[in-house]
C-alpha cells in the first residue's frame, strides 16, 4: 500500500494517490495526516484507481476526506473505475454517486465545475 | 658432698630427704633454676622447685610412689628458673641404705627436656602450617571448580558469591561487575543488603593485582586477561576466636574468577551467534497453499546460552507436494547448529517427488559421512500430497509421528523406521510408510525433548502425549501447540530442547488464524481468494466473499481479541453442496471475545452493512466467544 500526494500543478486539484491494499490493516495509521494535505488544497481528488482491496476503513478515508473539504468548502471527487473494488464497495454503502467519478480525468473535470459535482455530498 | 662428678655431672642431681626437702644439689641443677646453692640446700622442697602443675602431681602421684615402690622413673615436669619454666624429665629412687647416702634419702636425676619440648612445638607449628595449607589448597578447589563450571555471566558471579560465603569464609560478601563503558555495574550481594558494601573507585585498582584489607572489609580485584572484569569485596565474621580471611587464598580466587568472566563473556557472545543462526534457521515461511495449515514451536533447553540441534521445515518438494521435516542432531552450541543448517539444508536440496522419504534417508547417509557432526542426527520426514491427503513418511532414529484424525484417537505411525542417520548398521535402503490423511486430520513431528524425560518411561511419554493431543481437533493449530508443550513440559527438571511441528491437511476446508495485529489479515484474503479460485468460485464470488470476510476478521480482532496479541481470531470456510444440488461457500470467523453489535455511523457499522450486502446470510452465534456464520452461493465461473 501506498498513499501519497502528486506533486501539484498551476491551479490544479491536488491529487492523493492511494495503491495497493486499503485495509483496517493500514488505513488508521493515514487518517491522522489528512487534515494537513487538504488545508490548503483548492480542490481535492483522490485517486484509488490503482487500489486492489478496499473496506470500511477505505469508506472512512473517503468520509473523512469529504469532511475536511465540506468544512473548507473544497471541491472533492474520488476516482473509482466502475467494476473495481473501491467503486464496489462505495456502492455498497450509498456513496458511489455522491463522490465517485469514472477515472481521473473526469475527476478533475468535475472539480472545476461545480456545477457537475454538487460540493455538498449528500449522504 | 662435692666432688667434680657430683657438681659437674651432665644431669641435674639432688638428693632429698622423707619429706622432699633438698639435702644436696650438683651445680647443673643450680645453673638451671638461676640459685645459689644456700638458697635451696636444706631450705627448699623439692615440690617447691616445681611448676603449679608439677607439684600437685607430686603430692598426688609422685611422693606416695617414693614411699611405696621406692622410685619414679622418666617423669615429664616443669622446673620453675629465674628465666622461666624449663621442661625437665625426672627420675628418682630411694636409696637401701649404704655408706655414703643413709636409708630414707631420695636421689633424683633430672635431664634437661628443653630441646625435645622445643622439637615438639616445631612439631605442632608444622602441623598446624600444613592444615592451614591444606584448608586453603581445599577453599581454592572449591572456589575453582564452581567457577569452572558456572556458565554464563550471571553463573560465574552466583558461583563466585556462593563460594565467597561458602569455602573462603566470609560472613557475607558483594560483587561489582564492569559494563564496557559506563564501569562498575550494581552491586550483588550475598548475606547482606545490596549496597551496604561502599562500591569500591575504579581508579584505585588499577595497579593493584593482589587481595587487600580496607575499611574492615577484603577487596579483591577481578582481573581478566586484559581488563577488570570486576571487584569482590568480603565481610570477615567479627567474633573473637574467627578464622581471618585468608590475602593468599582470596587473591588466587580473584585471578580465577577473572578468567573465569573472561571466558563466560566469549561463551555468551560465541551463544548468541549461535543462537542467532538457529533463529534464523527456523525462522521459515511455510509454503502459502490454503489446503494445509501448520503451526511450529521451538523451545530452547534450559541452558539459554547453548542452543541445541533441533530443527523443523516444511516445503514444497514438488507440485502439490508438500515436505515436513523435525530433526535433532547430536550435541549443543554452535558446532551443533551450523551442522544441523547443513543437514536442513541437504534434506532440501535431496527431496523431491522422485525420491521419497526411504530414499531420501539413504542419501543422506552418503551426506552425513562428510559431515561429522551430523552423523547420528534423527529425523523424522514425511511427503503429504496436498490434492489426495496421500502421507509418505520415514523416521531415522526419530520418534514416530502422531497421527490426530479429525474423528477419532490418535496414533502414533510405528512404520517406517530405520536407525539414526550414518549409524553404521543401517540398511542399505532405508524403508518407508504410507498412510491415507482424511480431511482435518492433523500430523504432529517433535523431537524427543517433548517425551522423554528422567523421571517416566518412553512409553509412559508416549501415552501422555496422546492423552494431551486427544479431543484438540477443532483447536486452533497454534493453541495445540502451545497447549502441548505446557503440559508435557510441565514440573520438568531437565530440559531438552524441543521442536514441535502440527500440520493440518485441510482437502476442501480452509483453515486459517489472524492475530490482533492483523499483520496476517492480507495473506489470509489472498489464500481465501486462491481457495475459492481452486474450489471454482467466479471472479465476482471471490471479491464478495473476500471482502465480506475481511469485514468480519476486522471486527472481531477489534472487538473480541482487544488488541491482546496471545488471541487469535480463527476463520475456516468449506463448500457445503445443499439438498438440492446449490453449491455455498459457507465462512465461520470465530473469536473468543463478546460480539458488539457496532455503531452504525462508524466505519465497523459500515462494515456490518457490506458484510449485509455482499453475503446471503449471516448468523452470529455467542458460545465460548462469538462465531459469525456467512453463506454465500458459489457461482462458478472459468475466471
């Protein structure tokens, strides 16, 4: 597993990577640094294309994740390819449609037109 | 009377009348007792010349012999002279009556005893010299022997501090050992408070080779080869009459005990590079095929610092072929590992599905010719095939394996045996057994540490270890193991190394155990997910499932293991064909712990809604712990 951000581009999101497997094994020990790699993010996507396993902990990430930028008032989307795990799961619990875009071009599509990708999640 | 025979004769002479009174002294006499001859002719007794002891012998013995027999012969007394007593021999008659000494008078002859006496005290000093000597020669020999056979650091300083209360004769004693860098280390005591003694200042010692007497006490220094490994101090008993503690003795024990440490600093670094290997030896990852499950445990002898030649592998020998082996190679310490890694080593390199155990002994025979240390090793090896449960299986000197069937009484697998590798009267080809596994049945290997022991028979070892194995095949593998050792090694005095192995053939059920730290958490959905492919499942069945049990291990390592990492939450999964034909996987995760129903807004809540999801039905049980029960179809596919 790893999570990272990629380094940021002129008036681009800021884009954090996860691959591997996101587990209750390690997603615990992430939780913590979130709050500092969005504070000053004009907008946020997380990128779990390359993600193999995926469970609640991962929803957590995703959820925390959503507070921090609701809170900042900061665009936020997740790239989950439909048919791969993190896109399953996201369904699962009823999040899919409310932060979940087809890969990260869209992603980024949406977090620049607000329009699109409603800031407000609902839940 | 007084003529030059009588004056100058080389014994004293006297002649007394009835009641001892002195008639006549010769000059002999009088030089001795330092009188002149008016002062005793005539006014002294003879008793009166006599020391305390002397005279009342005289009243007692001496003059009621004169009366009756006439004479004394070779008597031992003390003349009292003006220089102090002299020893004298004394002898004396009574004289018949002649010309010149009338009836009634005594002659008495007295012989200087001065240089027998003197030889005699030589005598007794020598005497008391040479048991002094031989007290020391037998306090060294103590002190030296339990230094020489003490092992380890910690075992050279209780052997020292026994020693030092024991044959050297100290009332109570502390030892300071030297840690590289920082000095002196704590103080250990013996017969007194830790810390009473005043630590002694390292500079003051450094010249110093040789036991010396400060502040009441004996301070010895311990040198080694080259540097002070420590510092004895001794407390003398302080009662009058007390044996002082003996400089010569203790600075002989002293340079003992230095080289002493010396050489248990080189054991316990020599140990743990020995150790070292052994752990690395062992520490093996067993082949990741979800058809077998094996938990192992070695537990060193009681001599921490000496590791043994025991050992245990698994392996794939081949395709589907899985190796157990537990061997046990004659000796301790390094040479013993090294040449049990080199044996492990050739059982590796030598297994393979065209040999077999039978064959696989025999040529390790040809290896254990090269390798001396090696030779009379045991071992007991065995070739399960993974698909059909099919156990071949040899022992070389070993004892048998113990067969635990999932229903049913263990036995042990008396087949197949042949003598210890390279022992000479072995055959020529080394026989083999076959035994058909039943799914769930378990094999255990161990060496003998696990049964033999001083105080019961093999056989009675044997029978116990039965008994303990009985009725554990629904344990987990690492709880029998556990469980095993604990009460076969229970009350030991001696200890052997033992190295126990468990193996578990599963055929269709898959078996495996998560700890609290989930490290294993990812390797046990990959090897799910592997038996399901093996099983058939498609690829979605997979991932549903995968998923779903993950949620639930997750759980029940947060909830009912706590965090404590001697619990293990155990999951199995089997195919169940129902009734009317349905294929379902169906998943137990069973813990120890009490099942919390989760918040629903946190993510185990969430975790409880996908395992909801993804599965078609769940069941939670509560007997001894919490077992979650997931049924899910098998949908078979090609992927």
């Amino acid at each position: 597993m790893t999570f990272e951000a990629l380094p940021d581009r002129d008036g681009g999101p800021t884009v954090l990577r996860a691959t591997g497997e996101l587990d209750v094994a390690v997603v615990p020990a992430l939780l913590p640094e979130v709050p500092a790699l969005v504070s000053a993010a004009g907008s946020v996507v997380l990128d779990l294309s390359d993600v193999t396993f995926f469970d609640s902990s991962g929803v957590r990430l995703v959820d925390l994740l959503t507070r921090e930028c609701d809170a900042r008032a900061t665009p936020f989307r997740v790239v989950a390819p439909p048919g791969g795990p993190p896109r399953r799961v996201l369904e699962l619990v009823g999040m899919a449609d409310a932060v979940a875009s087809d890969d990260l071009a869209a992603a980024i599509c949406a977090v620049h037109s607000p329009d699109r990708a409603p800031r407000r999640p609902q839940r | 009377m007084s003529d030059d025979r009588w004056d100058d004769a080389p014994c004293g002479l006297l002649t007394l009348d009835r009641d001892g009174t002195v008639l006549d002294a010769n000059r002999t006499v009088l030089g001795w007792l330092g009188r002149e001859r008016a002062d005793v002719v005539g006014g002294a007794r003879l008793q009166d010349l006599l020391a305390v002891g002397g005279r009342i012998y005289w009243d007692t013995h001496l003059a009621p012999l004169l009366h009756v027999d006439g004479r004394f012969d070779e008597v031992a007394l003390e003349l009292v002279t003006a220089s102090g007593r002299l020893p004298v021999v004394m002898s004396a008659a009574a004289s018949p009556g002649s010309e010149d000494v009338p009836a009634g008078v005594t002659r008495v002859a007295i012989h200087s005893a001065w240089e027998r006496s003197r030889y005699e005290q030589e005598l007794r000093a020598a005497r008391s010299v040479a048991e002094l000597s031989a007290r020391r020669t037998r306090a060294l020999q103590h002190a030296t022997a339990a230094l020489s056979s003490a092992l380890g650091v910690d075992g050279v300083a209780a052997a020292l501090l026994a020693a030092a209360v024991g044959p050297l004769g100290a009332r109570s004693s502390t030892l300071w050992l030297t840690d590289p860098g920082t000095g002196l280390g704590a103080g250990l005591a013996e017969g007194e408070a830790a810390g009473s003694a005043a630590a002694p200042v390292l500079g003051d010692l450094a010249g110093r080779r040789e036991a010396f007497v400060e502040g009441g006490r004996v301070v010895v220094p311990l040198h080694g080869q080259s540097t002070l490994q420590g510092v004895l101090s001794l407390r003398p008993y302080d009662d009058p009459g007390a044996d002082p503690l003996d400089l010569p003795v203790l600075t002989a024990v002293g340079q003992q005990a230095g080289l002493a440490l010396d050489r248990a600093h080189l054991y316990e670094q020599s140990a743990s590079v020995a150790h070292e290997l052994q752990r690395s030896l062992l520490a093996i990852a067993p082949p990741d095929d979800p058809r077998f499950a094996v938990a192992t445990t070695y537990r060193p002898g009681v001599e921490m610092l000496e590791v043994g030649g025991d050992w245990h592998d698994i392996f794939l020998a081949g395709d589907g072929l899985l190796a157990l082996c537990v061997g046990d190679v004659v000796g301790r310490g390094l040479a013993a590992a090294s040449a049990m890694g080199q044996l492990r080593s050739a059982v590796r390199a030598v297994a393979g599905p065209e040999a077999g155990p039978g064959r696989l002994l025999s040529r390790l025979d040809r290896f254990v010719e090269q390798v001396e240390a090696a030779s009379m090793a045991t071992l007991a090896y065995a070739e399960l095939d993974l698909a059909t449960g099919e156990l071949r299986y040899a022992c070389a000197g070993h004892p048998p394996p113990l067969l635990v069937p999932a229903d049913g009484e263990p036995r042990l697998l008396w087949d197949g045996r042949s003598p210890p590798l390279g022992a000479f009267t072995r055959p020529q080809h080394r026989g083999e057994a076959r035994v058909r596994l039943a799914e769930g049945d378990r094999l255990l290997l161990y060496t003998d540490g696990l049964v033999e022991r001083r105080d019961r028979t093999l056989d009675e070892g044997f029978e116990l270890l039965r008994e303990t194995v009985t009725g554990s095949a629904d344990a987990p593998l690492e709880e029998v193991v556990q469980q095993l050792t604990r009460s076969m090694l229970r009350d030991e005095s001696t200890r052997d190394d033992v190295c126990v192995l468990l193996l578990s053939w599963n055929g269709s059920v898959f078996e495996r155990h998560v700890g609290a730290d989930l490290s294993t958490l990812s390797a046990t959905r990959h090897a799910l997910g592997g038996w399901l492919a093996s099983r058939g499942a498609d690829r979605d069945t997979q991932m549903d499932v995968v998923l779903a049990v993950s949620e639930a291990l997750a759980n029940a390592a947060e909830h009912g293991l706590r965090g404590d990492p001697n619990e293990a939450v155990r999951v199995r999964a089997v195919v169940d064909r129902r009734a009317d034909g349905r294929d379902d996987v169906v998943v137990t995760v069973h813990d120890r712990g009490q099942w919390r129903t989760p918040d629903p807004l946190i993510d185990r809540g969430r975790g409880l809604r996908i395992i909801e999801a993804l599965v078609d039905d769940m069941l939670v049980r509560h007997e001894q712990g919490t077992t979650v029960v997931l049924r899910s179809r098998l949908q078979k596919g090609s992927s």
